[in-house]
C-alpha cells in the first residue's frame, strides 16, 4: 500500500541509525515472500549483520518445512499416483492453504493413516488411526539449533490406549520387539551411543553417560564456525516487487500467541487466556485501526465498534467476522488471527471463531500470509457474546484534533465527537495523575527518577495515618511476603495468568460468562497504551491481589471471611463466605473474583454447569458434563482448595508453596529462603520480570529489586499498603518517530 510522508520520515530516520550500527544491527523480514527475504538479507548485507548479529555457527533448525513439497504432493495425489499417506503432528485438511485440493487428493490415496493425539480434521478423513503419545508420555530428542541436543522425557505413564509414533512406524518395519513400550526408548538410546558418541562408550561407562545426559537433559557438541555470504539475485527480487499490487487496504493474518495456529484450540486454558493486544478471548476479530483520518475510501469503518459484525471478502472468499479496534495499526489495514474455526477439535474448540486459513493464498508454491484488494462491509450486527476482559486502553495518549490539526492528550479531554469518547473509554478525567502507570524515555530517566522519589514521598507524607496500630513493629518480626514486577521484563505473553489457573484451580468460564464480566483469573495483564495515538508505546501490567497491609476488604466482612495473617497474606476463609461482595466492592484494583455458577461441577448439580456451554455453545444433553469424570477432574491441583458456587476468590500468593518451603527448610534444620518458594507465575515468566520472597529477609532476592529508584506502588496515595512493587517503564524509542 502507498506509504505517507509519516512513514516516509520514518523510514528515513531509521536508516540513518542503522547506517551508524553497522555490524551491530539487525533486519528482520515478517512475510513468507522470498523476493522480500532476499531484500532483507541484502540490507543485512549492507549493514555488515551477516556473520555478526546473524550467526549461522549456530544456526536455528526450526521452520525447515517446505511448502513447496506440499504442493507437489497435492499434486500427485490428484493424479492417484499416491498409494499410502501417513500423517505425524499435522493437519493439512484445516491448515494447509490448499485444503480444498488436499481433500479432493486424499479421497484418491488408498491408504491414509493417522497417528494424531486428538481426533483432529485430518484424522477424521483416515481409514487408519493409530494415536501417538502426548508428549508428556513420550520418548525422543532435539536439535533446536546446530551443536545443541536435547532429550525428551516421559513424566507420566499413558493415560489412555496410545502407541508412540516412532513404535508404531518400527512394528511396521518388523523392527518391533515384544516390550512395545521399550522398543523406541532402546532404538534411542543405541542412536545416541552410535551417533553423538561414535560408540566410543560403551559397557557401564556409556551407562554412567547416558545418566547423566538424561539428568542435565541437554548435550552440547563443539561445532566449526560457519562464515557465508550474500549471493541472492538482488536485482529480479526488486523487478518482482516492483511489479506487485499497490492497493488500498491489505490485511495480513497471524498467529495468536495462545493457540497458534489450531494446534492449541481444544485447550480451554488458552482459549480463555487474552490476546495481549486485544484482550478479547474466545475467537478471533478482524483488526481495524483506531482513525482514518476521515478518508472517504474508509468511511464505513468509522462507526464501528468492538464486537460489530461485518463481512470480509478475500480472494473470492466470503465470511462474517467480528471488528475490534487496535490502536497502533496503519491506516489501510488490517488483521485477522489464524487457528480458529476448527471442526474437528474437541468440546472445547470446535465452532470457535472462523477459519481464516481458507483466506490465504500461494506465491510459487509459498503460503502468503497477507493479502490485497479485499472489501468488508458496512456493519451487519454484534457479537452477542462479545468477549473482553479489558475496556480501559490508554493511559496518556496523545492525538490530533480533527478539526483544529492540534494535538491533545485523549486520556484528559472530553471531546463531542463520539469517535474519541469512544477510543477513550474509562479514562474520562486526570487518570494519568493517579499512580497506576508511570513511564518515560530513557533520555529523560534521572529527571522521571527525582519526580517519581518526590511524589512517592509526598505520598507516604499522607499516608501516615493507619487503619491498623503496630503496622511497623508487627510486620518486621517473621515473615513479611511480597512481589516485585518489573513492567520493563514483562512481554504480556500470558504464560503467568495460565500457570496461575492450572495451579490454584481457577476455572475456566466460557466465552458467554465472560461477555458478562465473570471471569476468574487470579492474575490478568492490563495492558495500556500511550505516546502517539497512531503508533503508541504499549506496557503490560501484571495485576493481582496486592496483599495490602491496610486492605480495605477486610474491613467490611461482615464473616470475617476475609483477614490478614501475621506473615502479610490477605487470606480467604471459603467455608466462612457468604457471598456478599462487598470486599470484592471496595478493592480498589478489582481483583477479587465471584463464583457466580458452579464452575469446578462441585455439587453436581446439572443446571448450574457452565461446561455445557465453553465459548458459544448452547447447553447440550447430561453426557455434556465432561467436568464431572475422573479424568478430567486429575488436572485440579490437590494442595489447592476447590471453591464452591458463591464465594469470593483471589490470589494467595500460592500459600500452599510457602507452606510448602518451611516444611522443606524445616528437614533441613535450616531458615527458609526466598529460593525455597516460587509461585507458579514467577516460575513461568520466561523473562524473569516477577520476583517473590520475603521482604524481611535484607539478603533476598526481593529486597535487592525492592531498593531500585524506578520501584512504585500501585495506588499508593490510598493507603492500602501494597505488597506488590512494580518499576517504571522505561522505552529508549526516537520520538522523532513520531513527527
């Protein structure tokens, strides 16, 4: 599409910075086109990347896949040239581009035989099924990237009647032995003495290797550097590009971080994790941007609003799909995720959103993921079910009044053009005073630092009465837990909010409950936007019961259900709750949680089972009930209380851990240390950005994050007294950028 003078500037700006890091730079191609991919790597070029910042030493093995092979195949099964097909963790007959001529194909192949986990597309048009293993049942290796090596251990014993897929291709070969569940874990363990270790070991020396292989569970070999250089054909690569469409609006399709592409559907756990940018759960939405500058070829989308139904036309094919606003996409375009609308996916993903990898297309055998000369239509309805957990999007942003060219911060100005009270909604008034999120530019960090010491301590000045006396003395004896979260680690992938669901047994609701405001994740992402309104900076938000010391949700108990333990835990009593809400009422961060049906199927009682009815199903026959059988009831945690129908729940900050830790330092007649508890959100934060401990102990790993001059506390002119510090946002963007 046409690039304006903004972009333009941009471009500009950017090159000039990477002409100054030659060497140590990076440029990155997003579309499956080669003639792109071929510009790319001559920029890399040009800059000196190859060899530095691109390594091909170790170079990454994933996305070997060849397209192109597929293509040839569809091909000749076409032409019935192809006698036996056998299908290993995949799914063409939903994901492949062409799944309409793989289908007409594969009803030609005599033989098709599946080894899929889960009745998926593809193995329901199979004669032959011989389920694999899950992975946590299974045996096998890695090569992640040249000279690394990784072994693949079982956990668990086979849950259900399932063969590994490698026994099952051995048995084929007649290489089977009478242990069926022996037979690949052997071939394996002979492979690696063979080939990792030429059959140098052998007799109990190899056996003292092979322990201690399965123990580190990595092996690295020395490898020999690899040098390369560029040697594409630069100059058909720019003739081809040359020769592509220029329109109007294009739309690009992706892959969401929950469910990728169909692989994850039948997972209620990611179903109802939020998409970090939307923050919608339950389906997929086409993306539009926040404005269009009033352009006329646009004008159908400037009334639309989240959950608005449309048609989307691409590429001859027609589907309804619904809208929802994102704030930093380019005029002009659009997006839509893959991985939903599956037909063969379980209880949990069949009918869930659409399928949009019916809407992609081929470029010389190569899957394009994006696509030109589209048409969505005017609104045709709403999502009646419309499904996000977040109305409140910025926090400091700036935009141009249409009409004065001016620019304003949106979060502050209330404006009569609906379409801005629209972008602005829940942050109506000086929001942006209030200690929620504070940001800055790295060249302005010791200025921001010196502001941000200056008004917490003017807040702690006001912040000297207690509700409770002894606050000081009480909480330096013991024990005093908190958290520290920093927002510049934090990516929002999401990975937090499901460990903490899968540990503490937080159910899942469904698409309908949530459309109601119900669900009952422990911890959720916040995710805000500010700078420029056409291309914001974005900061994620870990929010989660706070454990306040002065925790306004005690006070008006009327059980006592709610308390504070000497140790600094805001505890729930769930035999002791009656259901009133008021805690959940006066939080000021709105993290408590209501059972408002019985979720777990802990009374049994059919009616109120919101499992009949996961994303936008109706309520079905009794046999729906799959929350009821033993099976499905082993993933509950048994350290962890299952709650019942009307009662409040939140965050513990997982004490069953900590009680946990000091019976292990207890054995070991020693103190209990940071390093003896970790809640299961910070054990699944790829980045480290949540620390846990005890904020008593001066040598912990809390205490030390806790003396960072960035460090505030949510709300912290109300007085709660917070447990949970997070730092300051820091971006090292050019905002020149954004000129």
């Amino acid at each position: 599409m046409p690039i304006n003078d903004k972009a333009n500037n941009a471009l500009k700006l950017i090159a000039k910075e990477l002409m100054a890091s030659k060497g140590k730079s990076l440029v990155i191609c997003g579309n499956n086109t080669v003639e792109e991919q071929v510009i790319i790597n001559k920029i890399n070029d040009l800059l000196g990347n190859i060899n530095n910042t691109i390594d091909f030493t170790h170079s990454i093995n994933s996305r070997q896949g060849d397209e192109r092979g597929m293509a040839l195949l569809t091909k000749e099964m076409n032409q019935g040239s192809v006698d036996t097909v056998l299908f290993l963790d995949v799914n063409p007959l939903y994901d492949y581009v062409d799944a309409a001529g793989f289908i007409t194909g594969l009803e030609k192949v005599p033989v098709r035989i599946s080894t899929a986990y889960t009745l998926d597309e593809t193995a329901a048009a199979c004669d032959f099924i011989a389920p694999n293993h899950h992975m946590m049942e299974s045996w096998g290796d890695v090569n992640p990237k040249r000279g690394h090596y990784s072994l693949i251990q079982p956990t668990i014993h086979p849950l259900f009647n399932t063969r590994q897929a490698e026994t099952s291709l051995m048995y084929w070969m007649n290489k089977g032995a009478e242990d069926k569940e022996t037979v690949y874990f052997e071939y394996l363990k002979l492979n690696w003495q063979n080939s990792m270790f030429k059959g140098a070991l052998i007799g109990e020396a190899w056996e003292k290797q092979w322990d201690l292989i399965l123990k580190e569970g990595v092996y690295e070999e020395t490898v020999s550097p690899v040098s390369v250089g560029f040697n594409g054909d630069l100059t058909a690569a720019v003739n081809n590009m040359a020769n592509s469409k220029n329109t109007d609006l294009e739309i690009s399709f992706f892959e969401n971080v929950n469910v990728g592409n169909g692989q994850y559907a039948e997972n209620p756990w990611l179903q109802e994790m939020p998409n970090p940018i939307d923050r919608t759960v339950w389906g997929n939405h086409l993306t539009i941007p926040i404005s269009f500058d009033g352009d006329r070829r646009y004008e159908s989308f400037k009334d639309l609003k989240d959950g608005d139904l449309v048609d989307l036309e691409v590429n001859g094919q027609r589907m309804e799909v619904p809208v929802v606003r994102v704030f930093g996409q380019m005029q002009g375009t659009l997006g839509l995720a893959l991985g939903y609308g599956r037909m063969q996916a379980g209880k949990v993903g069949t009918g869930i959103g659409v399928n949009a990898n019916v809407l992609l297309s081929q470029n010389n055998g190569l899957t394009q993921y994006f696509a030109e000369g589209i048409s969505v239509s005017d609104k045709k309805g709403v999502d009646k079910d419309f499904a996000c957990v977040q109305y409140h999007h910025t926090i400091g942003v700036t935009a141009v009044d249409p009409e004065t060219n001016e620019k304003f911060n949106a979060d502050e100005r209330e404006l009569v053009d609906d379409f801005w009270k629209n972008v602005t909604t829940g942050f109506q008034g000086a929001l942006t005073e209030r200690s929620i999120i504070y940001q800055t530019n790295l060249k302005d960090l010791p200025e921001k630092a010196a502001w941000l010491k200056d008004k917490r301590h003017h807040a702690q000045e006001l912040n000297e009465r207690q509700i409770y006396n002894g606050y000081d003395e009480l909480y330096e004896m013991g024990h005093h837990w908190g958290m520290h979260i920093d927002l510049n680690a934090c990516t929002g992938c999401g990975a937090c909010t499901v460990a903490c669901m899968a540990e503490n047994n937080v159910p899942v609701v469904g698409k309908h409950e949530v459309h109601r405001h119900h669900e009952m994740a422990w911890l959720r992402i916040d995710r805000y936007f500010y700078g420029d309104v056409e291309n914001p900076n974005v900061v994620y938000q870990p929010m989660l019961c706070q454990h306040c010391d002065n925790a306004p949700c005690e006070n008006v108990c009327p059980v006592n259900a709610t308390n504070h333990s000497q140790e600094g835990l805001n505890q729930m009593a769930y035999n002791r709750c009656i259901g009133t809400r008021y805690c959940a009422n006066n939080c000021p961060y709105k993290v408590r949680r209501f059972n408002w049906l019985d979720y777990t199927t802990a009374d049994i009682v059919y009616d109120n089972e919101p499992a009949l009815h996961l994303g936008n199903k109706e309520y079905g026959d009794e046999s729906q009930v799959f929350g009821q059988d033993d099976l499905t009831r082993m993933v509950l945690n048994p350290d962890v209380t299952v709650r019942s129908r009307g009662v409040i729940e939140k965050c513990s900050f997982c004490v069953q851990r900590l009680q946990e830790g000091k019976l292990n330092a207890k054995r070991g007649e020693r103190k209990l240390m940071d390093s003896d508890v970790r809640t299961s959100c910070q054990m699944a934060c790829s980045t480290n950005a949540i620390t846990f401990g005890d904020m008593n102990d001066k040598k912990g790993d809390v205490s030390e994050k806790l003396e960072s001059p960035l460090n505030y506390y949510v709300l912290e002119e109300v007085n709660v007294r917070s447990s949970v510090c997070y730092t300051m946002k820091v971006n090292n963007r050019d905002e020149n950028l954004d000129a």
